[in-house]
DNA sequence: AATTCCTCCAACCGCGGAGAC
DNA sequence: TGTCTCCGCGGTTGGAGGAAT
C-alpha cells in the first residue's frame, strides 16, 4: 500500500513545540475544531506535519487534559486495565478521564512495570513471579540506556508478548435492566470503587463501541471483587447498545444483578463449546 | 564543583485499519 | 477489487534535569 511521506518531509519543524506554535495550533483547532490533521498545519499557519500537530494536541493541549500526579485510585485502575487489555493503551486511557494514552504508556513503562515487579508480580502477564530472585537483573545499572532498549525490543520483549492475553469481545443485548446512555459512554465496573464516565473525546466513541464495559478482574485468587479470570482468556462485554441510567453503578441492586448475570457467564465458560454458542446468542 | 548516571516524558516512527475513489 | 490516503495506535528514542558519586 503506498503511504503518504509525513513527517520526513523537508522544511517540517521537527522537536520540542514552541509556545508559539503552540498558540497557533490551540487557535486553530479552537475555531475549527479537530480533523483534518493533514491539511491543517498549512491552515493554521504551522511548520509542522499533521501527525505531529494530532499528537501535540491530543497529549499535551487538549483543554480537557489532566495534569498532575496519577492518583492511587488511578494507578490501580490502570493495572487492573492492563490485566485485561494488556498494552492497549488508547483504551485504558479512554477509561480514565482526562489522562492520555502517552501519559499512561510512560507512567506504566517508568512506575508500574517496576512496582509489580518489587511486588513479585509480571508486569505483562500479571502473575505471580516463581523466583523473585530474578527481578534485580531488571535493576542492573545500564551503562548505554538506549542500547540496552534496543535489545529490550529483542527476544525478551517477543517472548513476553507472546503471552499478553487478548480480549474476547462479546456484545451484549440481553442486560435489559442496565441502562447505559447511548454511543459515546464508556463504562468502567471496577469492584471496589465502580464508577461511570461519560466520555465527549470523538475519538472514543469507536472505542466505546469496541469495549464499553471492562469488568474489573484479578489474578485467581485474588479478591477482586466481580473478578474472573475464564482459564486464560479474559472476557469483555460489549452493551454498547443498551441504554444506562447514571446511577446504575451505585445501586446495590443493579450491581447484585449485573453480578449473576455475571455468575451465568462464568458457568457458561467452563465449557468452551458452550461458550461459543452463548456468545453467539449474545451477538448482535 | 564537576562529572557521570539515571529517570522521566514529549515527540517521533512505522504499521495497520478503515474509508474513499 | 485494488490502490491511495488519512487517522490512530503502540513501540521507541533522545534530551532535559535531577540524583548520585
């Protein structure tokens, strides 16, 4: 497939954002909204490519961003999401308001891999570690960081990858006491502090499509709640069509309910062929 | 005080999906 | 049906600045 030049272009301003183009790229999208992110460099007035404009604004502009510290509610989330979605960052982003799908990727590459690993926990299957005393080679002092990176993306990395676990989409149309709020909600089921948020990010609507409840989950074992870990895959419900009233998530009830549809899902799974044909049923 | 090491994060790169033609 | 283009994503890089020596 023949792919446009972007960024290689010649005469492009390439690096660090000046205040400057900053503003501009801000008074543009202001007036005119996102989109069109190849053509409104040259519209705005900006020596840039349009990919480096849609990450500016998307990670650093965007006036809905949150800055500060990723609180411990936050952080938890973010495992949790991992556990499931596995380096799927747009996704996990899409669950937490106000952060971005950079931000998270750093927070989780430079805080969290480390802390479940000090935890004795894989940072990319979310399982207990067998040997803690293996964890210091990831300490060892680097003496060329970027050239041990680069081995990083080598076997290690490939060998890791190759047990991050997929989600199963499954879309749901028989939850008929939930009402969620059509399209663009995203919801997230965490056990402990469940919680809905309503998402305007056009962007996310597609993902709200794709994954619009995550419920929370844990390694087995674990107390999490509504957890459930379905042998190794995880299974993701889609209810994108059903409409939710706000509250749903605070009402015990509602939860009580969702928890047996949930209990019906997990019998269903210890039968692989079964599970097959349920989905199917489940399928719009 | 100077140098080296390390961490953090903004920005870049390349790829794949989706839609238009 | 195949090609082209745009968009968005995940992985990676590189520089700034702080910590350690």
């Amino acid at each position: 497939m023949g792919r446009a030049p972007c960024c290689s272009k010649v005469g492009l301003h390439r690096g660090p954002w000046t205040p400057r183009e900053d503003a501009l790229l801000t008074k543009y999208i202001q007036a005119h909204g996102e989109g069109q992110w190849r053509s409104l460099p040259k519209r705005a007035g900006l020596l840039r490519c349009g990919k480096s404009c849609r990450l500016r604004w998307m990670n650093y502009l965007r006036p809905d961003i949150k800055r500060g510290n990723i609180t411990p509610e936050e952080d938890d989330l973010i495992i949790r999401m991992h556990s499931l979605l596995g380096n799927r960052w747009s996704l996990i982003a899409g669950r937490i308001p106000g952060r971005t799908d950079n931000e998270i990727k750093n927070y989780w590459n430079t805080h969290l891999s480390k802390k479940l690993k000090n935890q004795g926990t894989d940072p990319n299957t979310h399982k207990k570690l067998t040997d803690p005393a293996q964890e210091p080679a990831a300490k060892k002092k680097k003496k060329n960081k970027h050239k041990s990176n680069k081995n990083k993306g080598g076997a290690e990395v490939k060998a890791e990858k190759a047990i991050v676990y997929l989600p199963k989409p499954i879309r749901v149309t028989t939850l008929s006491s939930i009402k969620l709020p059509r399209t663009d909600s995203i919801l997230t089921l965490d056990s402990n502090s469940a919680s809905a948020t309503t998402s305007q990010e056009k962007e996310q609507s597609q993902e709200a499509k794709e994954l619009n409840v995550v419920w929370g989950v844990g390694n087995e074992g674990e107390n999490d709640g509504f957890g459930f870990f379905g042998g190794e895959d995880h299974v993701i419900v889609n209810i994108s069509d059903i409409e939710c009233q706000s509250d749903f998530l605070t009402d015990h009830g509602t939860l009580e309910k969702l928890y047996e549809e949930y209990l019906q899902l997990l019998k269903v799974e210890e039968n692989p062929d079964s599970l097959d044909s349920f989905a199917e049923s489940l399928l719009v």
